[in-house]
C-alpha cells in the first residue's frame, strides 16, 4: 500500500484525541516530510488535528523541504518512522531526523512523489 494511503487510514480510523496526542510530539520536519505527496485536502485533515503554531512551522518545513534534494529511499525511510509512531509499544519521540540532501549531480534517485 502506498505510504500516503497508509497515513490516511489512521487518520480515518484511529481516535481523534489520540491521534493529536501523538502528532503534537512527533517533530515538525517528520510530518512535513511525511505529507509532502499529499494534495491540500489531505494535509487539511492533518493540519484540523493540530494547534496552529504547529501548522505554521510545519508549513514552513514543507516549504524548505521542497527545496532540497531529498533521495527517495531516505523520504520513505521517514515515512515509515513517521508511521511507527502509530503503532502500540513503538512510540519513540527522542530520536530526531535528520535529512542529508543527496549528492549534486545524482538526478537517478531524487524524490518526484509518491
């Protein structure tokens, strides 16, 4: 199943108050990261689950996310972090991501959507 869909299954599924319980500790760069390849809407319903300082930096690490050059292995590497914060006994918030631009040059591996 594709990884946006994934998302959007435990935002269909999952308890409202849970859900924003966990996306307010799950750092700002791994949900920009996490929604990049989904449309407005979809980011809306991310977005309704959160307090609007958090959306606004959000929005603005999508911003700067869209500038680099992120490899797509690495882009689905954080997705799937992304999605372990969902997951029952897998709810690790001390580890921080860090998004290393691929090497200039290398267009073979560049993250296009998913």
């Amino acid at each position: 199943m594709d990884p946006v869909q994934r998302i959007l299954n435990i935002l269909k599924y999952e308890n409202r108050i849970k859900l924003q319980n966990i996306l307010m500790k799950v750092p700002d760069r791994e949900i920009a990261v996490a929604i990049m390849a989904m449309n407005e809407m979809e980011k809306e319903l991310i977005f309704s689950l959160l307090g609007q300082a958090k959306v606004q930096r959000i929005k603005e690490e999508l911003t700067y996310q869209k500038k680099l050059d992120i490899r797509k292995d690495r882009h689905l590497k954080i997705i799937n972090k992304f999605l372990s914060y969902f997951e029952d006994g897998n709810r690790q918030f001390k580890n921080r991501s860090y998004i290393r631009p691929k090497k200039p040059g290398r267009d073979d591996s560049k993250f296009t959507g998913l």
